[in-house]
C-alpha cells in the first residue's frame, strides 16, 4: 500500500476544485466527440448548470465502435456466467457490437427514434447490456426497471417515463424458483395510463410465457431476421447535455424520482474513474456484483468497463447458495478478475456461512488485486474479516443513485490513501464534501452534522428529475442554499476523511443525545458471534427514542441468543456509555433486505413503533417482515 505522502490524491483533488473546467477538460481528452464543448461548463443552463455544453458524442460509439476500430475488435468484452443456467457466454467487442447494432434497427422499425424512452424489465442476461448499449446508439432513452418489480411499481416508472417501447424476458430466475415477468408486465401496463406501443419479450428455456398478440414480439425471431437482413442501426448524434437514461429512486411521496443521467458528463466521469480510482487498465478483467436494475450496474456493469476497454464480468447469481460460499472465488479464478465491485451485505452472507474463509483458500486469486464495497456502510468488522482473508486492500467508498459514481472513496490509481476502518476515505476529484449545521454553516472536524456536496456538482451528477425539475430542487438544493443535500448524516476527521454515519434520519436522539445507529452497528458487529445487525430508534415514552439492536449469528453458533443478547448490550454500554440508554438486543434468523442488499431499516421500525407500513417494493422476501413481528412479540 502506498503512503498518503506517495498519493497523487492530494495534488489532483486542489486542482479539481482551484479549476473544475480545466480539469474536466483534460478528462473529456478520454472521450471520442462529434462535436467538442463550446463551454466546459455553463452555469446558466439548467437548474445549477450543465457540462460540456455544445458537445455532441454518441456513447454507445465511445463504449464499442471505437474500441473495435483501434484493435480491441477480438478482445472478450461481456463475459456473462450464471451458476443458476450453468452458462457462461462470452461476447468480443466486434460481436457486442454486431449484436447491438442489430437490435438498434430492429427498435427503429418500431418507431423509436431520438429522445423516445425505452423501459427495460429484464434479468441479468446479455441481452439486457446489448438492449442498453442499442438504446444510447440509436439516441434513445433507456430506463432500467429491476426484473421482478412490483407491478404497481412498475406501472408507476411506465406513467412516468412513458415508454414507447417496453423490453422484457418470460422470467427470473432465482435459487429454487423461477419469476414469472410476464404476469407482473401485463398487470402493470393494465394498470398505467401511458401505454406502450409493443413489448418485445425474451422467452427463457426455463419458462415460456404466452404473448400478447398485436402487442407482443418474440425477441429471438427478431434478432434472427435482423442479423440474416444484415439490418445494422448508425450511431445517432446527440447532444452531451441529453439524457442517457432515467433510472427511478424511491420517492417519499409514493411517486418515483427519475433520475435524469446525461451523455457527455457521464462518459467522462465513469471513463475517468475506471483507472484513477479502481486501478484498472484497458484490458483487464473487471467485475461488479451488482444488478443492472441499480446505478452501480449501469455505471459499472455495463458503462464504465466498455468505455475503458476492459472485459466486463455481468453475475447472475448470489454470493451463497450457487452453489456454496465459494461462489464468488470462482467467478474471480475462473475468468481472472482484477477486481471486484460489491456490497458489504453480500460479504456478511459469505462471512456468516464460511466464517474460518475455507472456501477462498479453494480458488486461484492470484489475479485479483482488489476489493471494492460500496451500496451501504461497510462495517468494520466485515472490511478487517475480508482484508484478513483476502489479504489484499478493501476500499469502502460510498456514493449515490443521483451522483452515478463515487463521492467518496480511496484512489487506487491515484496512489492508495491508508485505510480507517469505518470511513470511505475521502473526497474524489470534482466534489467538495462540507459537514454542516442546521443553518447550512461548515461544523468543526469531528462533529456530526448533515454531509453536503457544494454546488456545481462534479460531472456524472444528476442534472435534474425526469420532468420535475421544481421537485429536483425542493429535494436536493433548497434546505442548504448552494449546496447539495445527500440526506446523509456523519463528519469529517482531522485529515479529511469522511465518515458516513447513516441517512439523516438514522440519527437517533435519546433524551436530547443525537446518537448514530451506525456507530452502535460497528459495536454490535465486533461480537464474535454476530454475521450481522441492524440498529434503530424505537419509540419511548420518556426518553423519545432508544436504541434497538438486530442480530443475526453466525452460522454454527450454539450458544443461548438471550446470553449473547446480554453481552452485546454490555458491549455497548462499555463503549458508549449508558447515554446510549441501550438495552434491548433481539436476535432473528435474518434480516429483512432489498433485492439489491440493503436493509430496510425504516420498516423493521414501523413494525417496532406499531405504526402501519407497507410492503417495500423492492424486497427480496416478504417473510421475513412477518419474522420480524413474531421476534418483537413481548419485546418492545
């Protein structure tokens, strides 16, 4: 690991910051333009501004064609392997390319032309990459639904963006069972008022749906003609200040934000990013565990790997249960991955069922030079048990779905900062982070307040809503004029690290004590004992709020949950102090979680508080919430 005082970090952050448009400039040198930036950034477009203002690119060229025409045509870009199919299929530049020109025609034929939407519902299979890469190629606009979604959901993302053209597959498949998509689409188009003009549906072997005729295209049949008429879509130009896609985020109202993604900043950011932070080189093997329905898979998956020219790894499985713990060692020895972008709650499902790391010892690693985890707070127990038994750096670093890339995080092609257990480092090049007060006034190192991004956002960052830019501006710019409101809550040190506590509404405050929950999850996760928790404010009469703990053990462990739930509240009191005012720990079987890994805190206090809640969207099993209430029975 290189020392702080080896780091390029330092010098490239002040310039970032002492001259954003020259530094930006420099970066866009990555990128392949129709047309250069008549201003690098203009500050009186848009709701804060725009980058590369005048540019015209088409990213699509810049992820394939480019590549294909300076010598990458035989290199493997799209290695797809499913241990739930048992197949691995690999796809080269010039084939991706010839795939995805072929389906940017066949959209054309069906009306979709520049600036059109096109909703994607679709499993992690290549044809959801080359479905996304034809979209941007044909200036279209893309907007990635997770396959399996609710269809009120659904319905909801359709009414937004209204879809001329909606592509999805006859189903998921997940451990054990299969889900039916076709169901979920036609409820959900039954259901929205915005409807599409046809549904082109890939039927899987492992289940066959029925079509809806008039509305509904077989996508093999398509594909075949397409491909044997030599059909093959040019790249359209775009503006770089026009949308790549919308991807939706859940709305506290009930009505999704659409999180508007431009051409131009985006190319440059992600492009940047592949080497100066994740360390990878043109041409190596780059694998992000994540789903294309998240903005980690459209960023990581999908764009920034082919923009770099590196070989891209797309998963379609999970980190245990296909088949064992070790599932993720193989992907890495089998196609030599130098790296890989994941989330901490997959590393807690690893660590809970091979706690001694038997299974890593099982692989070749020799490849693999790095691990990187970001989606929600990386607790230190889970980063010191992963640096132990994968011996190489493991980098926390945070971002969110309307930045598109990190915020945060520790610069492995810059030069490695040291590591701080509990802080995804510090600031990348482009964003100023403050920690403020309640009057948007910076507080002194070491004190908790709310994480800002001051004004203008670096490149890649959202713009504005889908066609609400007065909701962009009440969510995110209003509460501290000047900046952008990240919702989350934690400080920065005395050498400017930042330390990410929770969202702000994670801050609990007991009898006047704001308190993180996040601190008391990194003492609850220090138990041997414990794969892994969650803590939340319950209601109390007297205090306001108290702390409740969560905890999940680990696999093997026989001791009494009642003995164990005693230690942990001792833990606490130890090292926080009775202020903490902790003094209930409930273990359960597991924890109720996103399909994309995050816990959902909010509901599990719903449940606790008595209040009514819904079922989250996005979760990955309705039962457990049910386990959840039964665990609290007599408790609270």
């Amino acid at each position: 690991m290189s020392v702080q005082g080896k780091s390029k970090y330092h010098e490239v952050h002040a310039r970032s910051l002492a001259d954003p448009e020259g530094f930006w400039a420099e970066a866009a040198r990555e990128i392949d333009w129709i047309e250069p930036a008549k201003k690098v950034f203009d500050g009186t477009q848009g709701t804060y501004g725009r980058w590369f203002a005048g540019a015209v690119v088409n990213t699509c060229y810049n992820a394939l064609d480019r590549h294909v025409a300076g010598g990458r045509a035989d290199q493997v870009a799209l290695i797809h392997d499913s241990p739930l199919t048992n197949s691995v299929t690999r796809l080269t530049y010039a084939e991706l390319l010839t795939e995805v020109q072929a389906f940017g025609a066949i959209m054309q034929e069906f009306g979709v032309g520049k600036g059109d939407r096109v909703l994607l519902y679709m499993p992690m299979v290549p044809e959801a990459v080359v479905a996304m890469l034809a979209c941007a190629r044909i200036g279209a606009v893309h907007s990635v639904v997770f396959g399996g979604f609710a269809a009120k959901e659904l319905a909801t993302r359709i009414d937004d963006a209204q879809p001329r053209l909606i592509l999805s597959a006859s189903c998921g498949i997940e451990p054990g069972r299969i889900v039916q998509y076709k169901p979920l689409l036609d409820e959900a188009i039954n259901l929205s008022s915005a409807k599409p003009k046809a549904c082109i549906v890939l039927q899987r072997p492992q289940h066959v749906c029925a079509l809806t005729p008039g509305r509904d295209y077989d996508w093999a049949s398509l594909r075949r003609k397409a491909l044997n008429d030599g059909k093959s879509a040019p790249c359209v130009p775009v503006a770089a200040t026009d949308p790549l896609y919308i991807l939706y985020t859940s709305g506290t109202t009930g009505i999704p934000k659409g999180v508007v993604r431009d051409n131009g900043g985006h190319l440059v950011a992600v492009k940047w990013s592949m080497f100066n932070l994740y360390g990878v080189k043109p041409g190596e093997v780059w694998w992000c565990g994540s789903d294309i329905g998240w903005v980690v898979g459209h960023s990581y998956i999908v764009y920034g790997p082919l923009l770099h020219g590196a070989t891209t790894v797309m998963y379609e499985g999970k980190p245990v249960g296909t088949p064992d713990a070790g599932a993720f060692w193989r992907v890495i020895s089998e196609h030599k991955a130098v790296a890989l972008f994941t989330a901490p709650t997959a590393f807690r499902a690893i660590r809970k069922d091979d706690p001694d790391g038997k299974f890593i010892r099982q692989y070749d690693l020799s490849k693999f030079r790095t691990l990187f985890l970001a989606g929600e707070r990386a607790d230190p127990p889970t980063v010191e048990w992963a640096e132990q038994q994968l011996k190489v750096p493991v980098i926390d670093h945070w971002w969110q779905t309307e930045t598109g890339w990190c915020i945060a995080g520790n610069p492995v092609g810059l030069g490695q900062l040291p590591v701080k257990h509990g802080s995804p480092t510090v600031p990348m090049p482009g964003y100023q982070v403050d920690v403020v007060d309640e009057a948007a006034k910076p507080v002194a190192a070491n004190t908790m307040g709310s994480i800002v991004i001051k004004l203008p956002m670096p490149p890649g960052c959202l713009p504005t809503l889908w066609n609400q830019d007065a909701r962009f501006k009440e969510a995110y710019l209003t509460e501290f004029p000047g900046y952008y409101k990240t919702s989350d809550a934690g400080y920065k040190d005395e050498d400017g690290y930042v330390w990410v506590m929770g969202r702000t509404d994670d801050i609990i405050n007991v009898a006047g004590h704001r308190l993180s929950t996040g601190g008391m999850e990194e003492i609850l996760a220090s138990h041997a004992d414990v794969a892994e928790c969650a803590v939340l404010g319950i209601r109390d009469a007297i205090k306001g709020e108290v702390p409740c703990g969560f905890l999940v053990l680990k696999a093997g462990v026989k001791r009494p949950p009642a003995e164990i739930e005693k230690e942990i509240i001792a833990l606490v009191r130890d090292k926080l102090g009775p202020v903490a005012a902790f003094k209930l720990a409930i273990t359960v079987g597991r924890l109720p979680k996103t399909r994309s890994g995050k816990i959902l805190r909010g509901t599990i206090k719903k449940i606790a508080d008595g209040e009514a809640w819904t079922m989250p969207a996005t979760i990955e099993d309705p039962k457990v919430l049910d386990e959840i209430g039964d665990a609290l029975k007599g408790r609270v």
